[in-house]
C-alpha cells in the first residue's frame, strides 16, 4: 500500500476486524486495502480480484480539508469481481489526510453478520452458476387440474445442498446484486416455457417469485414487459408473485407498476396473504388477480377461528372477483376443509413436491 501516512496506518489497523466490510479506493479504482470482512463476502486472494467501475467525479473531487469533519456519501457503486459486474449500497468516506490528497474509505453497507453470509453466499452462487429454479404445481382442488406452476429459487450451497430461502432471500433482496439473480432466474423460466407444452402444462400459469423492491424498480417492469415480448408469451402464462410488500410504501407507484405489468399480460398474486405485511389495504389498492393464502392459515385449519378467517378471504375474493390460492396443503383432511371454506385452488407437498424441471412427470 502506497500510503505510509500514521493515521492512515492507524486507521487500517482498527478497522481491519470491523464487521463492515471496508475497502480503500484508489482514484485509478484499483483497490489499495481490504479488511477481513470485505476479503470474506468477496473471497478475495488478491486484491487485483476486484476494482470499482466509476466513482462520481462530485465525490472524487470533495475532500475537505484537514481542519473539517471527513464527509461522506451513502451511494451505490458498481462493483467488478473477477467475471462479474454488480451494484452494492455504500457509504463513501472522504478522509483528508494531508493537504492535497486524502483516502476514499468506502464501507459496504450490510446489516449484520448474517447479512454478510449472505452476501457472502450470494455472490458465491452467482460467479459459480450455482442458481436453479424448482418448481411447484397448483391444483384446483375439486377437479385435480393443474392450474399453475410456481418457480422457486434453489441456491446450492456448493456442498451437496441448497441455501434455505426463508433465511438467504430476505437479507438480500433489497439489494441490488439480487437483480443477477433475477435475472438468471427469468433466463430458467425461458426453458421452461419450452418444455411446457411437452410437460402437459400448457393451459397453467407460470408464476416467478418478486420482492416488492423488485417491481417497484421501473428497470424491471421494463425487463418482465421485454421478456414477454422476446419469448411471445401469451396473457395470463406468466405471472408474478409479489412478497415483502411491508417495502410497498408508495401504494401509488406500486399500483401503477403492477398496473403496467397487467397491460402486458402478467398476472399479479399477492403472496402470503395474512402473514406479516400482507394485508387487506392490499386487495383493495393493488391491481392484482390472485390471493395466496399464507399456509400458516392452512396448518391451523382445525382451529375454528383460523377456519372463519379462511372462509372470510375466500368470500372477499369471491366478490372483488379475485383468484385464491391455498399454500401449504398438506395433509387430506386440510384439502376438504379448504374446498368446504371455498378456497378452490391450492398448493402443497399433499399434491405436487417443488421439483426441477427435468424431474416433472406428465400427468393425466
Ligand atoms: P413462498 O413463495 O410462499 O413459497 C412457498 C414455500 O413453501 C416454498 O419454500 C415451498 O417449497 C414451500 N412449500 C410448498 N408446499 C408446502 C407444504 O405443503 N408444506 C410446507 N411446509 N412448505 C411448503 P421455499 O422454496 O423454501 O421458499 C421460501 C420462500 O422464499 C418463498 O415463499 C418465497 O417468499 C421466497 N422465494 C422463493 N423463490 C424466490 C425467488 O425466486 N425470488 C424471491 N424474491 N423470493 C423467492
Ligand atoms: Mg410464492
Ligand atoms: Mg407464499
């Protein structure tokens, strides 16, 4: 490292086992240090590995002086990692350290150890290939037809398994590296859409799972509407399942999103209803067409005040005219207890385990 400065010195040495990951810029984007925790999330052996694309020249060019607090911008920067090119949230200090020149220390935003593995994690599975999609069928209950078909994530650990969704999935989808794994996951869905009609599945709905953060991003909406294009998918073949919709704070923007997406044809099922964030405002503000029922609702089925929410959902849908769809079914008894409550489409290891695309049977 080319700075001998003392602070600078000092500096390194007490953030190197800080939980942040940090790095130093140089203004050529070469990187001139790394702490441990960045060194982890990339697996860096070489600083060489990983350099920064551009940097605002408003930021470059703000130091400060020696006599002022350093300043600092919270700024997304593109990242290049051996083969791969992606976005992360930072916070750009400016630190003067003599009277012409100062460091950039840039602190990788991340919000807790765990946050960091999954980071870790992510970027793993991404410079690797190591992203599937299973898939799931939907079933009207009463006449056992397939009616959809829903793709979910599989991220191989790199030891024989896959990354559990449920803990993975919600510390990384706000972030911007999760768009690679959208995008690969829609590059799946195209073979899917290929083998469909040779899979018996040629009348159901194809639907890929969306944070909100992801359609509210207006790139998206540009890339589901292409997609579309690109692959003449029919209306009503493909669909969205919309979670986290706690991030849907602009229920305006959202509803024009989703009512864009619409217009190409997309159908829009807002997942885990009754669980977390996932409320009524939703039915009533959103433009959607399906309801997921969370399967906690489906697990305690038995219990009857559980079974009166139940019927509840099924009859608001059945008025505002809206599709429902049970998670969860396990067992026999829940599936009669669902079709008794009106819900009349449902999802479930009872009926279809999530399976890969090679490994779906036709069936009658
Ligand atoms: P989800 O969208 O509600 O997906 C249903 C989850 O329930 C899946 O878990 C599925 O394997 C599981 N499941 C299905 N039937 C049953 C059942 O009868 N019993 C039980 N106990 N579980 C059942 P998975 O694949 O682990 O996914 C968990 C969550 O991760 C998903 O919940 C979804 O929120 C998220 N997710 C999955 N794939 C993606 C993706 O591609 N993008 C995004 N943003 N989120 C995804
Ligand atoms: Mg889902
Ligand atoms: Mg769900």
């Amino acid at each position: 490292m080319q700075h001998k400065d003392k602070e600078l010195n000092y500096l390194t040495r007490s953030l190197l086992h800080h939980p942040s990951p940090y790095i130093i810029y140089e203004l050529d984007g070469s990187i001139a240090w790394a702490n441990m925790a960045a060194k982890y999330i990339f697996n860096l052996s070489n600083l060489k590995q990983v350099s920064i694309k551009n940097i605002d020249d408003e930021i470059k060019n703000n130091f400060g002086d020696l006599e002022s607090i350093a300043l600092y911008y919270d700024t997304p920067i593109e990242i290049t990692l051996r083969k791969i090119n992606f976005f992360m949230r930072t916070r750009v200090h400016m630190i003067p350290v003599s009277d012409d020149s100062g460091i950039m220390l840039i602190e990788l935003l991340c919000s807790s150890r765990d946050g960091l593995n999954a980071l870790k994690e992510t970027i793993e599975c991404i410079e690797n290939n190591r992203i599937e999609l299973a898939y799931q069928k939907q079933y009207d209950l009463n006449t056992k037809k397939i009616t959809g078909v829903e793709a979910l994530l599989r991220m191989q650990d790199g030891k024989g398994g896959y990354f559990a969704n449920d803990k993975v999935i919600p510390l990384i989808e706000g972030e911007k590296l999760f768009s690679l794994i959208v995008l690969e996951s829609l590059n799946q869905v195209k073979e899917f859409f290929k083998q469909k009609d040779a899979k018996g599945l040629s009348d159901v709905t194809l639907y890929l799972n969306v944070s909100a953060h992801t359609i509210m991003h207006e790139e998206f909406c540009k890339i589901f509407s292409k997609f579309v294009d690109e692959n003449n998918i029919k209306p009503n073949e493909f669909g969205l399942e919309v979670t986290e919709t706690a991030e849907l704070e602009d229920m305006h923007k959202a509803g024009e999103s989703l009512a864009r997406l619409k217009e190409k044809g997309i159908k829009i099922a807002l997942d885990d209803f009754g669980a977390g964030y996932a409320s009524l405002k939703y039915i009533k503000d959103l433009p959607i067409d399906v309801v997921k029922l969370d399967r906690h609702f489906t697990s305690n089925i038995s219990d009857s005040s559980t079974a009166r929410l139940i019927q509840f959902v099924a009859d608001v849908c059945l008025e505002l005219d809206l599709e429902m769809i049970g998670e969860g079914i396990e067992t026999e008894v829940e599936k009669e207890k669902m079709i008794n409550l009106g819900c009349k489409v449902g999802q479930g290891f009872l009926m279809h385990k999530p399976s890969f695309l090679d490994d779906i049977e036709i069936e009658n």
